[in-house]
C-alpha cells in the first residue's frame, strides 16, 4: 500500500490517492483535476467521496471521465453533488455536476483495489457524511469529521455540533488510538494524539 496526498484548490482540500498492488482509490477528488490526473500511477478502481461540500468534490467529474472509475458518494448528499453549483459559495466555481454511480449509507465493506474499508456514518459536519476505515492498516480517512487540533466546523447547512460530536465519540470508542486519522485539510494525526491534545475533546473525556 502507498498512500499519498495532494492539497488542492483554493480551501487547500487534501485529496487522497491509495495505491495498490495494481489499482487505485482516489478519496475526494476536491479541484485541480489536471494535477490529480496526472498523479495517477496505476488504475483507478474507485473514487471515493465523505461528503459533498464543493472543496471536496471540484473535479469528480474529470476524473471520473477520464478514468471511468465508478463514484461512490454519500445517498443523503446525492442531490448536492447533481447540482453542485447551487450549493457553492460565492466567488467560487463554476463545478460540473455529477450524478453517482454507487451511493453508501454506512455500515457497508467495500473490497476495492485489493483492500477491505468499512464505511462509517459519521454526520455532523454534513448530514451524509461518511468515513473510510481500513482497519488492517489502522487507517481512517475521515474527511471534515476531525482535524489535528481541531474538529470540522458544524455551523454549514445540514451541520449540528451535538451530531458531530457524538461521531467523533462513536470513533474514539471504535477505533484503537493508534489509528491514523488522515483529514480533508491539514496534516495527519492519530485518534490518541486527538484524545490527548485536542481541545475540542475535552468535554468527551
């Protein structure tokens, strides 16, 4: 397995590429599709989406044309994603919308690219939100969820701050601290250094 990330747009969203034995997965595809494209080492088996906020979901479209890689998108935000630009801030975009091929609700396993992922429902930050769990590799790649030092910001539509935590609790019970967290934005962490250090937390312990 390698896992690499690119930074891209101007909300500086990390997008992830996990590589396999033979094929890819590509995890929020948020902007700069031209740079992500050309990053691509190996066949995509799969293009993986948290949540549908524009910084995350910029070039789906490019990418899934040009690798026809199947996308995997949250079911409650499905209606964001076909109409993207109706959920966009102003003085960003224009998006190209995009309509799913496979939707996810939580609770399923994908094998894809050689590897098993749970998918988690963790919403508060987006009413859909998901995450990806490759629990073999102890890694989580949990979007907008929890950031190092920080946690995602619960005030955009659909957001709830009492949700969100209780997701980010519902991790830390799940998962052993030596989990990886590998975020939307900023560097990685650990579940154990979040538990730890992470002032948002406090009222969790």
């Amino acid at each position: 397995m390698n896992v690499r990330c690119l930074t891209v747009g101007p909300l500086q969203e990390n997008c992830w590429i996990v590589d396999g034995a033979e094929r890819a997965i590509v995890i929020d595809p948020g902007d700069e599709g031209d740079r992500i494209v050309d990053a691509l080492e190996q066949p995509v088996e799969a293009i993986l989406l948290t949540h549908t906020h524009f910084d995350h979901v910029g070039a789906v479209a490019q990418l899934a044309r040009h690798t026809g890689a199947p996308v995997y998108c949250p079911k409650l935000e499905v209606p964001v994603l076909k109409d993207i630009n109706r959920y966009v801030f102003a003085g960003y975009g224009p998006y190209e919308p995009y309509d799913p091929e496979e939707t996810l609700e939580g609770g399923e396993r994908l094998s894809l690219a050689g590897f098993d992922l749970d998918v988690l429902f963790t919403p508060g930050h987006s009413p859909g939100h998901v995450s990806f769990s490759l629990a073999d590799e102890q890694l989580l790649f949990d979007g907008d969820v929890l950031f190092q030092g920080s946690i995602g910001r619960p005030d955009l539509p659909g957001g709830d701050y009492a949700t969100l935590m209780a997701t980010i609790a519902g991790l830390l019970d799940a998962l052993p601290d030596e989990t990886q967290v590998l975020p939307g934005h900023g560097p990685a962490t650990t579940l154990g250094r979040e538990r730890a250090s992470n002032p948002f937390l406090h009222e969790l312990a």
